[in-house]
C-alpha cells in the first residue's frame, strides 16, 4: 500500500470587477509536505467557461494572459525557481500574483495518491466540463457552399478557393476570402461565409468591416450564413455591412428562396469565370 502523504490545496479565482465583487474558480494548487508545489490544475485559455464570464474582447483578452502568466508562475514554481511563496497559518501569498487573482486559505489533507485528490479537487471547485477545449461548430453555409461548388466542378474550372489578396497595394492589410471569382464586368468579386461561433464572428466582422471601405475599385461581395448559431447577431453584422457598399448580396441557405436565388446566381455568373485569370489576378495583388 503505498504512504499515505500531507498535502495542502489553494482555490484559485479570477475577479474580473472587484467594484461588484464577483469571482470565480481557474484552478488548484496543490502543495506538499514542505509548502513545495506539488502540481496545480488550471484552465485552457480557449475554455468554454470564458463564454459565460466575460463581455468585452479586452476582457476576454485580459482572462487569457492572466491565465498565460499563471501557467509561467506555476511551472517555474514546480521547477524550483525562485518566487517567494509565505505560508501563514492557512494564509497562502505568492509574490508577483496579479491583483485580479485571489488564493483561497490553504486547506490540509493526507493522502497515498495526491494526484487523485488534485483532479477530484478540480472538478469539484472549477468543473472537469471546462477543460475540454471549446466545441467547433462548423457553418453550414460554408460547408453547403464548398459540396455545391465541387459538385458542380466551379472549384475546378471557375473559381479560386481561399483567396488571399491585399484589396490596397499600400496598406498591410491582407484579406482571405471563401473564393474569389470574376463578375459580369470581368472584376474580381469574392464569396465568404459568415462563421458560427461567437469570437470568430467578431473576428470576422471586424475584417470585413474594413475590407468594405477598401473595396470600391473591385466587383461584388458575395455573403451566405446560416441560422445555425447567432442569426440575430449575423443579421445585425450584414446590415451593418450593407450600410456600407452597396456590393454586398447576401444569402440565407436556410431560405429556401436565398438558396435557390444562389444557385441561379452560380450558374449564371460563377460558371462564367475563368479560375487561371482570376488566380493571375490574386497573385498581382499579393505582394
């Protein structure tokens, strides 16, 4: 049977406004006989807990380097690097902890497999659920759109998937598009799908919030979505866009009528695109 051993355990928690006094639990610390650390658990930067806590994409910014600099404090503490650590009684302090990080009062135990205590221990103040990485969801539209294109061979003979173009030679700013092909007036136009997670589309609006004041010397901004995930969100982000340019059609494959408006559109204008004039097009407008 294998010795049983002294340990002690610090909660770790996060508070985000200290002005309402909210916190919350990222993880365990665990010490050992000798206020040495012994192992600690904490949350993944992409944790789905980060959804349900945080508003701003500063806050959001701000909990992942936090996390960052938590996980380097605590490997160097393991390694036996120098960062003070003051154990009084049950009050634990380490030096260099950022102010938005609060330590529980160490708790005692014993036992012949701390390992198994620090995982129960974790799953009990933090939740096993939010360790797994944050579920992909997939859009539909996009996958809709890349079956329909390969099915009717456009990928092969007309367009130009994941198209990566600078839309103004002097600005650093480059733009990967779904596909990239040639409208009715022979101008390079784009197609792109609107993604289906919360800090992706943010992402993604962001992007094309500039990509449609730089666009005006080019063709048509092709948008399909999906009510899959967010289409309240999604449709507020198109409406903005289209407040913008008057460039932009969008398509709803969840509509019936948008879906099949979209394939008369692709066999009308997409079919007529040559995919080599567009590629010789992109590759001008890369470097």
């Amino acid at each position: 049977m294998a010795a049983r051993k002294k340990y002690a355990y610090s909660v770790i928690s996060y508070v985000p406004d200290y002005t309402r006094g909210e916190q919350f639990n990222i993880g365990v610390l665990m010490f050992g006989e000798k206020n040495e650390l012994f192992d600690f658990k904490l949350l993944p930067q992409n944790t789905s807990k980060l959804n349900s806590i945080t508003v701003s994409s500063d806050s959001k910014s701000l909990f992942k380097e936090t996390l960052s600099l938590l996980d380097f404090m605590f490997k160097e503490l393991k390694s036996e690097f120098p960062i003070d650590i003051t154990v009084d009684g049950t009050r634990l302090s380490i030096k260099g902890m950022p102010d938005i990080v609060r330590l529980s009062n160490l708790v005692y135990g014993i036992s012949s497999n701390p390992s198994l205590v620090l995982d129960h221990l974790t799953n009990i103040y933090v939740g096993k659920e939010f360790f797994g990485t944050t579920r992909k969801v997939k859009s539909q539209a996009k996958e809709f759109a890349q079956a329909y294109f390969e099915e009717q061979k456009f990928t092969e003979n007309n367009i130009v998937p994941r198209a990566t173009f600078k839309p103004v030679p002097n600005i650093p700013f480059k733009y990967t598009a779904d596909y990239a092909y040639f409208n009715s007036d022979n101008t390079l136009s784009i197609i792109s799908s609107l993604p289906s997670t919360e800090d992706n589309l943010e992402k993604w609006y962001q992007k094309n919030n500039l990509l449609t004041r730089q666009f005006e010397n080019y063709g048509d901004i092709i948008y399909l979505y999906d009510d899959f995930t967010f289409p309240t969100e999604k449709q507020q982000i198109l409406d903005d866009l289209n407040s913008q340019t008057s460039k932009i059609k969008a398509f709803n494959i969840d509509i019936k009528g948008d879906k099949r408006e979209f394939k008369t559109f692709s066999t009308s204008i997409l079919a007529n695109s040559n995919k080599k004039s567009v590629q010789q097009c992109l590759e001008k407008l890369v470097s």
